[in-house]
C-alpha cells in the first residue's frame, strides 16, 4: 500500500487549492514520517473542528496495513507564505 498515495487520495478532495497539496516521506528513529503540506488557507479544512478531519485522516492511514517496519506518522503542514 503506498501511504502517501493514500493520504493525497483522502485529502485533495477536502481543500480548494488541490495543485499545493504534497506529501512528502522521511524516515526518523523511531516512525516513518510522511509530511502533508496543503495551502495556508487551506490547513483548517484538513485540521477541522477540534482536530476531528485531522484525526479521522490519521485513523485511516494509521490502520492500513503497511510496507515499513518502524510505525507511521503524519505531519500536517502549511506551504511556506511568497
């Protein structure tokens, strides 16, 4: 299953800037780490009310089944302002 694949699936539906949505991998010590950068205008849809887009979005990702060995994490970011 290719999770950043996954994440991008689940979350450029939910934004209006789709072409700024990006997730980019990286390996820490102890998680893989997958970086969601989306729009500035457009972080409060991915994060939603109390967290609760955000956390669904986790739960999903957290229970697919995946190809590394070290636990996964997402990050959610916004792109850097012009």
């Amino acid at each position: 299953m290719d999770i950043a694949a996954l994440i991008q699936a689940i979350v450029t539906p939910l934004v209006t800037h789709p072409e700024a949505v990006s997730v980019t991998p990286h390996e820490t010590a102890d998680y893989m780490a997958f970086d969601l950068t989306v729009a500035p205008d457009d972080v409060g849809r991915v994060i939603g009310k109390s967290g609760r887009v955000a956390q669904a979005i986790r739960t999903i990702v957290y229970s697919v089944k995946s190809p590394y060995t070290k636990r996964v994490r997402l990050n959610i970011m916004d792109a850097p302002h012009d």
